[in-house]
C-alpha cells in the first residue's frame, strides 16, 4: 500500500519538471554508501521549500518512522522497502537540487537586463507567473523553469550549501551516544551534497546570492513576482541566510579567509575574491529582498543606470528588524563586513609573495561598506543597534579594523616605518607599505573614519557616550588613538613637491579630519586629542604665512593634494548634512580658483575638498581651544605653546589671524551667494567657531608679544591686533568682494532680470513719493488761500455789525444758524491745513 501510495504521489519538481531518466550523476547515488541523504538538506530543501504537501511520501513515511520510535514491525515496511524508498527518495532530490544549480549558473552569466528578457520571455500555463528556459546539461532538451519557485527555493538550499562548507561541529562534553552519532552522520552527509555539479562551494554560494538579488530587483517589476516582496516566509529566509553567511564569515571561516588572502597561489587568491563577494552579496541581498523600490511620484521605480532600483532603504529596516533573527543580524553585519577589511590587510602584508589582488579584494569591501552605510543612515536601525548593544562595540570593531590598516609594519602616506619605528617620508609613491593596494588602504581607511562620523551625529543617544560608559570603553579609546595617529600623519605631511600624494590620500586626510574634528568636540576624547595634535598644528601655524595660506585656505599646494578627489559615496544622516553639502558645492564654485589643466569632472569636487580642508582645520583649532570644566584654563594653548619651534610664536599669530579673516570672508560670501542656502554661511560655520578662533588668534598675539601664559588665560576677550584689522587679513575680503568669476549665461541672465526688476522698483517709488509730495503741497497750498479768504469775509462782517445800532439787541438763532456758521469750517480748515504741512514736511 505504501508503495502504491508513493508510486501515485505527486512528483513535483521545483522547476515543473518531467521526471529525468537517471543520469550518470544520478547513477552515482545508486551505491550503496550514498544511497542515505542529508538530514538537513532533506527536511529544509525537501519538507519546506517546494510544497506545501512532501516531495513524495518517502519523505513523509520516514518522518513518521523516526517520530514514532516504532521499528519497520510496527509500522508494516519491511527494512528492504524503506531502503527502496530512501534511494527513490534520493534520486528525485538529486535532480531537483541539480536544477538549481543549472539555473544559478545559466542566470549568474548574464546581467540584469538579460535576466529581466530571459524571465519575461515567457509565463507558466495556466498564470501568469514568468518561467524561463535552461539547460540540463550537454544532450539534453532545454527545461521551462518556473521563477516564483526558484526565488522560493534558492534561499533555504544557499543555506543548505553555506551549512555543508562550515566545519563539522563538535558534540558538546556529556553528549550522549545518540547525539554523537547525529553528528558524525550529518558532517558525513553534508560534505558531498553541494559539490555535486562540479563548481566550487563558494563560487556556487557567490553566484546565488547574485541570482537571488536580480530576481528580487526584477519582481518589483514584474507583475508575476511583485508579491514576493510582501511574503513574510520569503523574507524570513532571505534574514535567515543573510545571518548564516555573514556569522559564517566572521566565526568559523575567519581563519580559512586570512590564509587565503596571504596566499600565493591563483586558486587560492580566486577563493578569497569569492568569499569576499559573499560578504557583500549577502548585504546587497539584504537591501534588495527585505527593500522596496524607491517610485516616483507616477508610481514607477526609479532606475539606475546599471539597471537596479533606488532601495527603500526605511522600509528594508522595518521589515528585517521585526523578524526573528534581527538581533543576531545586527553584530553580524558589522563583523562579516571586518573580516573582509582583516584580509584586505594580511594581502597588503603578504607583500610580492602573496598572489592576491589587493584593490580587486578591497572593492568587495567598499561595496559592503556602501550597502551598509546606507543601512546606518536611516534612524530606526541606528535606535534599534544601541538598544541591542548601547556600548556599539559591533560598528566599534569594524572601524577599528578599518581605521588600523595603516599601523605598524605600515604606515599613514607618505610615511614609511624605519629600523626604528620612526615615520620617514617616501618621496615616490610606489616605495609606500600600502603600494601593492594601489590606493586600497586608504580609501577602506577613509570608510571607516566616515562610518565613525556618521555615529557620532546622531544625538538620541550620544555615541561616544554611550560607547565611553559601556563594556566598549577601552575599544573606543583605540579607535580614537587610531583617528588622531593618522591625523598627526597627514597634518605635518611633506609639500607635493616633495613627496607627491599617492592614490586615495585626499580622501583619507578629509575623512580623518571630519572623524577628529568631532572627536575634539566630545569631553571622552578631548585631552588625547589635545596631547596627539599639539605639535602637528605647532607645526602648521608655524609656517611662512604664504605656505600656510597655499596649504590650508584653498591654495596651489593644497589643490596639488586633491588631485584625485573623487567622491567618496556616503549617505548623508540628517537634512542638516544634505544641507551643509549643498553649501559647499554653491560656495566653493566662486571662491576656489584651481590652476589650469584639471579634469572638468573632478573639479567640482576638488573645490569642495579645499573648502572643506581649511574650514575643518578652523574648527579643529576652535573646538581644542575651548574651554572645559575638566581641564585646566587654556590647556591646549599652552601645549601649543610647548610645542613651537624656534620662531614659530612670531609666525603663528599671523597664521591665526590668516585663518580666521579667510574663514569670516567664505561665510561672507556665502551668506550673499544667489545659489546658496539661505543660512549657508551659518552651516559652514557657527557664531562660536568664529568666536572661538578670532580669541585664540588674539591669545596667540599676546603670548608672541610677550604676556605669560596666566595672564593671557586672564583674559577674557582681548583685542584682535588692538583693534585694528590685519594688513594680511584684508587681503581676503577684497578677493570675496570681487564679482564672482566664470558665471554662465543663464545666471549672468537672472543677475541681470534681476537688476533691472530692482531699479523698475526703485524708480516706480521714487515716483511715488514725488506724486505724494506733489498732492501735499497743493493741498498746503489750497488750504492756506481758504485761510485768508474766510480772514478778509470775517473782519468785513465784523466791521458791519458794528455800525449797526441793532448790533446789540440782537437775538442769537436758536439753530445757530447765522453769520457765525462759517467759523467752525474756518477753524477746522485751517488746523487741517496745519496737520497737512507737519504731517508733509516742509511744503514745497
């Protein structure tokens, strides 16, 4: 009856398949020794993903069997049928499980728009769900597969295949007989089960990853899939396998991923690209399965170039973080993410032995870091990161490991370490440690120092806060040893000239000032702050005053710095920070003149990195110099004051009054740029940056004219050159009150459509207020004529009543009608034309 039963069964293949005749693979499970199939691989790719219903009643009867505890007796099947339904078992699973691994690698060759033609191609029988042909290997006919099911399937047999790399787990101490025997079963089980269509492990795991991602792309687009997305067990599984391969990373395989990366063989270099590209698929799959598109106000998604959709990425957040593997999701993003960045750097430190192509490896990294990036920026999953760990010792260690690829044996460029450990300058760049990256180094370095920028700006709760009050206290002091050793690096580094920039320092030396800028805000790092980057500003303001100008307020020397300043992408948190850039790119396209021969593509950007640059070091020194409760009165200037060279406290003043006269000019200008935000000069900078900066220039002047130290302190707003402005500091403002250079013809338009709307007003009330002026004088004029008039009528009346001998006698009208009926209009009349000539002025 059994039998019967399963021979009547439905044998539905993943694809809607016709049942195969056994191939030679197939043959291969007919031995003996493979005739008995993963228990894992059997209950997750068998029981859940194709039906709802089980494969085939095998399936169920064993189940039966093993939750009964019943021997075949109990049950009427003998040991030779259930063997017999066990391999027939097997076989069907052999075959489902081979077609998806012809289809990731059909698909996995193409890109999203053949992907999107080859699944719309055609439609199921019978619905509308899209189905595609594949191949089933040489000789055979090609299949219709059916793509809702693949998208069902592939997450939970990825999961399967990212379970049979990992290491055979040891039974705990006290295991019992049975459960050691359940685990040596399921290591001998799961070992040959994914290797069964001759790829690598990995390369197969790197390719579904990429298939899944495009299916979840596309079924936003297309009608059959769209609600997928909306499948709360689809989703599930696609959290569920983004756990395991991001905890598989950064656990079990960290130790295989680091001997690969210091490898020397091809083979092996190819399997630490493709671990790598793991780590970042996992995360692109993240934003793509549990994501929506971002649609335009019409209801379509809006469309990159390379074919993929803007990422919803607040709804991605809502939609993962409700699940139940949220919180193991959350270390594990940030750890996967690490090992990628610790085998950028045992590549780097492999040196000409190692095989690996450090940029190539980098670039997984930075797309991981991306991805993530955009994760971070939305508020939700920042609140929900520190409720699970409020020290943020995850984000902690990520950037620790990013921000360190630069220590010893290496160093911060241009540096490199001598037989000593001092920093020597390297005047060619290929001569650096970090050369082999070809720039690798610092632009993981310079994602890490953002990512730390990046929480520091939320303020519910304070980061750094949190982080020097929580279990990660000492972690966050190393990341900020680290910040501020790469700051003292790049602050006191060679001119251009000597030691050219290699590829990715203008982007480091930005993101390592942002990072210490805030970090010289907050009281838990202050004083190192203050104690690491005393004798590197020692050193700037110690500079001749047209070096320091070229180098620190938009000049030659520092454009030479910023020749490859391209864009770091980085998601901006707040709207303030939206903002803020839009302030720098309006502003410096007027203030920054670069010299000749500069790419047109890179030169908005170039302007904007030496506005930044100068206006950070402007608020670097401010945010050192204020004052704080806990340290002593002007305890960084007095470390300044320690740290100057000989002749450096005469130059010095000079240089503070230079950056802080360029500095009120730029947010000048920028409060009177037509294209600027309306509180532009206030975004760039605040009333207090300059406030801080103008009397720490006036208390560097007075320590130069000879005032100790305590006296200085003693005072609380001294006089800025006595009162008078700076023959060097007026040289900015009249740079910044020259008419902007270079304004194309649509502004030069507005500016003048503008002008001449501004005079057609002015003359329209200067014609006003002539015509008003007019109309009071004639008023003036009219009223004073009634006047003299009534007089000359009043005193010719008078005079008549007196001759009259009736003149006494007679009586007053009772309606007071009479002679005496003008004077209340000659009285009022001539007080009006009075309260006219105040109320006018003079007349005319």
């Amino acid at each position: 009856a059994l039998e019967s039963a399963h021979t009547a069964g439905p044998r539905r293949s993943l694809l809607r398949l016709s049942r195969p005749k056994p191939s030679s693979l197939a043959g291969a499970w007919r031995r003996p020794q493979n005739i008995r199939i993963s228990v894992y691989l059997q209950e997750v790719l068998v029981r859940q993903q194709f039906d709802s219903k089980p494969l085939c009643s095998a399936i169920h009867v064993r189940e039966c069997v093993m939750a009964s505890g019943r021997g075949a007796s109990d049950t009427g099947v003998s040991d030779r049928q259930r063997q017999v339904l066990y391999h027939d078992a097997a076989v069907t699973q052999h075959d489902q499980i081979m077609d998806i691994f012809y289809v990731v690698n059909e698909l996995h060759a193409l890109d999203v728009d053949e992907v999107k033609r080859a699944v719309s191609r055609g439609k199921v029988k019978g619905s509308d769900r899209p189905a595609f042909a594949f191949n089933r290997g040489l000789n055979k006919a090609p299949h219709r597969a059916d793509a809702q099911r693949l998208m069902r399937a592939l997450p939970q047999h990825l999961i399967a295949c990212q379970l049979a790399q990992l290491p055979p787990r040891t039974p705990a101490a006290g295991a019992s007989d049975e459960e050691v025997q359940a685990a040596e079963a399921l290591a001998d089980d799961l070992t040959p089960n994914v290797a069964l269509a001759g790829v690598p492990p990995e390369a197969h795991l790197a390719a579904g990853l990429r298939v899944l991602t495009v299916l979840c792309d596309l079924a936003a687009r297309l009608p059959g899939l769209c609600h997928m997305l909306d499948d709360v067990a689809f989703r599930e599984d696609v959290v569920d396998l983004v756990v395991l391969v991001l905890v598989a990373a950064a656990g079990p395989n960290v130790p295989i991923c680091l001997k690969l990366a210091r490898s020397g063989t091809e083979a092996d270099a190819q399997e630490a690209f493709t671990r790598a590209e793991v780590v970042a698929g996992a995360l692109q799959l993240l934003a793509a399965g549990c994501g929506a598109p971002v649609v335009t106000p019409d209801g379509r998604p809006i469309i990159y170039g390379s074919g993929g959709y803007a990422v919803h990425y607040q709804l991605m957040c809502r939609r993962a973080l409700g699940l139940r593997a949220s919180e193991h999701l959350l270390d594990a993003m940030f750890d996967g993410v690490r090992t990628v960045v610790r085998m950028v750097r045992v590549a780097l430190l492999a040196g000409d032995g190692g095989a690996v192509d450090v940029y190539q490896l980098a670039y997984h990294a930075g797309v991981a870091f991306e991805v993530l990036a955009e994760i971070l920026a939305i508020p939700l999953f920042y609140q929900r990161l520190m409720l699970h760990d409020p020290s943020g010792a995850a984000p902690l260690r990520l950037v620790r490991e990013a921000v360190a690829l630069h220590d010893a044996p290496m160093a911060p460029p241009p540096y490199s370490l001598n037989d000593e450990g001092a920093w020597v300058p390297m005047p060619d760049p290929a001569q650096l440690p970090t050369a082999r990256g070809e720039g690798a180094a610092e632009l993981l370095s310079a994602r890490g120092a953002t990512l730390l920028g990046m929480l520091a700006e939320r303020e519910s709760p304070l980061f750094f806060d949190s982080a020097a009050e929580g279990a990660a206290a000492g972690l966050a002091r190393d990341v900020a040893l680290c910040i501020t050793r790469n700051a003292e690096a790049l602050l006191q580094r060679p001119p251009p000239q000597d030691c050219p920039p290699p590829r990715g320092e203008a982007q480091l030396s930005l993101a390592v000032m942002r990072a210490v800028e805030g970090l010289a805000d907050d009281s838990n790092h202050r004083e190192e702050v203050m104690k690491s980057l005393a004798q590197p500003l020692a050193h700037i303001l110690s500079l001749g005053v047209d070096d320091f100008i070229s180098t620190w307020c938009g000049g030659d020397v520092a454009a030479d710095l910023q020749r490859d300043a391209v864009p770091l992408i980085v998601a901006s948190l707040t709207s303030h920070a939206a903002d803020v850039t839009t302030a720098f790119s309006a502003v410096s396209a007027t203030c920054i003149q670069l010299p000749e021969g500069w790419d047109p593509e890179v030169e908005g950007p170039a302007r904007e990195a030496l506005l930044e640059r100068g206006l950070l070091l402007f608020k670097l020194i401010g945010n050192l110099h204020a004052q704080s409760d806990l340290l002593p009165t002007d305890y960084f200037l007095g470390l300044l004051l320690e740290s100057l060279p000989e002749g450096g406290l005469e130059l010095a003043p000079r240089n503070a009054a230079a950056l802080h006269a360029w500095a009120l000019a730029i947010r000048n200008h920028a409060m009177t740029h037509p294209d600027a935000p309306p509180n532009a000069g206030t975004l760039l900078m605040s009333d207090e940056d300059l406030s801080l900066a103008k009397n720490f220039a006036a208390k560097v002047q007075k320590l130069a004219e000879g005032l100790p130290l305590a006296e200085v302190s003693a005072l609380d707003h001294p006089a800025l050159h006595n009162g008078e402005p700076d023959p060097e500091a007026q040289v900015w403002a009249a740079v910044y009150e020259e008419p902007a250079p270079k304004r194309s013809h649509k502004a030069q338009w507005k500016q003048k459509a503008e002008e001449a709307r501004r005079k057609k007003k002015r003359k329209r009330q200067r014609e006003a207020e002539a015509a008003a002026a007019a109309a009071a004088a004639a008023a003036a004029a009219a009223a004073a004529a009634a006047d003299s008039d009534d007089a000359e009528a009043s005193n010719d009346s008078a005079t008549a009543a007196a001759d009259s001998p009736m003149a006494d006698d007679s009586p007053v009208p009772a309606n007071g009608d009479g002679d005496d009926e003008g004077d209340p209009d000659t009285s009022s009349g001539g007080s009006g034309g009075s309260s006219e000539v105040e109320e006018g002025g003079e007349g005319p």
